[in-house]
C-alpha cells in the first residue's frame, strides 16, 4: 500500500495550476447516457473516482476512453441496466447513473452506494423524487431497482438541500414528459456546471444555481462536447496550503467566486489574499489568528475544507471552535492531527482547536479524502517528517498532489 512522506517547515512559493472539478466531472459522465452519440468532455481531472466511474460506465456497455485531460463516451450501445456493489461500493457518486438509466431506458438496478466513511448519505430523496415522477421503485438485497415507461413531471421538495440527489433528479427529468421542479435543490457551482452541460445537450433547465429548479423535459437529447469548471475544493487547498506554510502561492484557473467563504475565512486570519485575472495570490503570515467556522451547504463554508481549515487552526494563535453541520462523522482527523501535537477537543458537533506554536511530524492514518489532505498540510508546517498511511483516500480526490507541491518547494516523496 503506498503511503506519502512529507517533510515540514518548508515554506511554499511558486504557481500551481488547479485541475477540473471531479464533482463536475463525474455527474457530467454520467450525462452522457441520456444520448446515444459519442460525447467529448474537456479538462477531466486523472483521479482514481474518474476511472472508477469510467469502468462503472464500460460495465453498463459505453465505450469509455481517457486521454490527458480528454474524455471520450460512446452512448450508443447501452445493453446493462445494472450498477454493481463491486463498483460503487467504492464511491458514492456511482449512484447518480440511477436517473439517467431510468429515464432512457426505462428500468435501472444500482446498488446502494459507498464512499468516503463519513457518516450517512441517505439516498431517500433520490428515490422519493423518482417516485413522484411515476417510477416504481423497490429495495432488495442492496439493491435500488426502478422502471417506468416514461418519467412523468413533478413538483419536488428536498426537505435538506442534496446535490446528488438535485443531479440524479435533474438528469431524470430532462427526458420526463412534462415539467418537472425542484424545491430546496443544492446551488454547488458543480450543479450549474451539470445544468449547463445538460442544456448544451438540448435540455431546457432554469434556476440551477437557486434552490428552484425548473426543468421542461424533451424528446431526446444530443451528445455534447463540454469542458468542465475548475476544481473549487483543489483551489482552497492549495490556498490552505500557501497559508500554513507561511508562504506565497499563486494559483492559476481557480474561481474566486466559487471559494468566497473560505477567501474570507483566510483574510480573517490575517492571511493576505490577492485577485488577479487568472490568478488567486495568498501571501501566509508567520502565525495565522485563530477564526470560528461553521459549515453549511454552499454557498456557506465547505464541509469539504473544514478538516483542511482544522489544520490551519491547529497551528494558529488563539482558539477556535469549528462547527460541522453537514455530516455527523467527519472528525476522524482529529486523531490523527493529535499524533502530531495538535490541541483539539470533541464534543458533539463541535472540536475545539487551541493553537499550538508548531506540530511534530508522526505516522498517521487517512480515513477519508478530505482527512488524508489535511494531514498532508500539517505535515507541510510540522517540524520533521510525516508519513501518511491509506494514501488510496487521498488519490480519490487529487491529482498528483506531490507532482503540484514539489516545484513548490516541498519536500514530499510517494513510496511503498
């Protein structure tokens, strides 16, 4: 099993090139299934969830290859309806194939999903809109299957905002008779980013982005050729990244508008933040100020960057009190950051993080994707070396992260 070897108190310069979005990528991918063309999508990050979708998606019967950043899909043989447990065991989004199989060929049989350990992701909702639109769905054996000659339109309300349920639901409804509204829907850039694409199919979508979604559905569907928006959660990682090191990173093909909360979470640490075209320049400071945090869906702070930020907070002056609001069980990196000399405390919903003037590097355990960076980024400002265990979590979400640090100036080796 690979691990990753960090040496800290290496402060990072230099410019880093965020890769596309694997949460556009990979609902996008799935897209294709509603057309039987061959369909082209643009800046693909090489990530291990792209290539597990890829081989759920050759399992199903379309032809799938990626070259670079290009991936191509050929839609016009579809001759399975069915998701295995062996894939999406191994990633959750592998659930989002639910409503596009259903809305063109009629029956779809996908396995209750997987992924990251961090607490639950039920998928009712995705099922409860799936009913509204006249499918017939059962559970059996750990499996969801759903048929229905033709989805009809539907009023929806999401009782909590879902993005992989608005998604499903959306690709559903594309080929729906009728019109067909979402209620309370997720406005993540990553669910505009899967509208606009749909909508260059020929989908006729209004409001992604809001929490009303309008969706008029369409006979048919062309293939598309689309090129997907940059990778937000990569973006303020490195933007963590240049904070905690105390160094001056300039970060190419990043969306400011799309990380406003945690741009605004960094300046309150003292941090400095400079916007340019192109560019997002952050400038560290010896010893960031400790700040609160408190997740929420977007636009509020990220769940995805709340173990990154735990870092940050780790090593900053004062306390802070980090809220999770979104999954129950996301603070397994609490353990592990304490093996490096972190001050943190759990109760409930909330750790409470005391800085601490430096961390010392240790043998640590990832236990999802987002918890793998964050220790990568407190071994970056530790003092001596730390090597990261189940480094396969960290893969799950970022491209190549070594081959990104080192012309940073890191210290950061792969080995087994």
């Amino acid at each position: 099993m690979e691990k990753l070897e960090v040496e800290g108190g290496i402060r990072l310069q230099g410019e880093v090139t965020i890769s596309g979005a694997k949460n556009a990528a990979l609902p996008i991918m799935v897209a294709s299934i509603l057309n039987s063309g061959e369909s082209i999508i643009h800046n693909v990050p090489s990530l291990r969830d792209i290539a597990t979708m890829g081989s759920l998606l050759s399992r199903l019967g379309v032809g799938f290859q990626k070259e670079g950043d290009k991936v191509s899909l050929h839609t016009g043989n579809i001759n399975s309806i069915e998701a295995p447990y062996d894939l999406v065991k191994t990633m959750r989004a592998s659930v989002l194939v639910l409503g596009p199989l259903l809305a063109r060929m009629g029956r779809a049989k996908v396995s209750l999903p997987g992924g990251c350990a961090i607490g639950a992701r039920p998928i009712n909702l995705h099922i409860m809109g799936l009913k509204k639109m006249g499918a017939e769905v059962t559970l059996s054996e750990g499996y969801i299957e759903a048929s229905a000659k033709r989805l009809k339109g539907a009023q929806i309300y999401f009782d909590i905002p879902t993005v992989t349920g608005t998604e499903n639901l959306m690709m559903a409804a594309v080929l729906a008779e009728g019109e067909t509204v979402l209620e309370n829907s997720a406005c993540e850039p990553e669910v505009v980013d899967l509208a606009n694409a749909l909508i260059s199919m020929g989908a006729r979508i209004e409001g992604a982005g809001t929490s009303y979604i309008r969706i008029n559905g369409v006979a048919s569907l062309k293939p598309l050729e689309y090129r997907i928006i940059s990778d937000r959660i990569e973006t303020a990682t490195f933007m963590l990244a240049s904070a905690i090191t105390g160094g001056s990173v300039a970060i190419k093909g990043g969306r400011p508008e799309n990380v406003e909360p945690v741009i605004m979470k960094l300046r309150e640490t003292g941090i400095d933040i400079i916007q340019e075209e192109g560019k997002i320049v952050v400038n560290g400071r010896q010893r960031p100020l400790s700040v609160d945090i408190k997740t929420m869906p977007y636009p509020g702070f990220p769940t995805d960057m709340q173990a990154q930020f735990m870092a940050l907070m780790a090593v900053s002056d004062g306390t802070s009190f980090i809220t999770e609001n979104i999954f129950e069980n996301r603070f397994m990196h609490v353990a592990e950051m304490k093996r490096m000399g972190a001050d943190i405390r759990v109760e409930g919903s909330t750790a409470t993080v005391r800085g601490v003037e430096t961390l010392t590097g240790a043998p640590v355990m990832a236990t999802d994707l987002r918890a793998s960076v964050s220790l990568v980024l407190a071994g970056l400002a530790a003092q001596g070396k730390t090597v990261i265990d189940r480094l396969y979590h960290l893969d799950r979400g970022y491209e190549k992260i070594e081959d990104k640090l080192i012309p940073l100036g890191a210290r950061v080796r792969r080995f087994k």
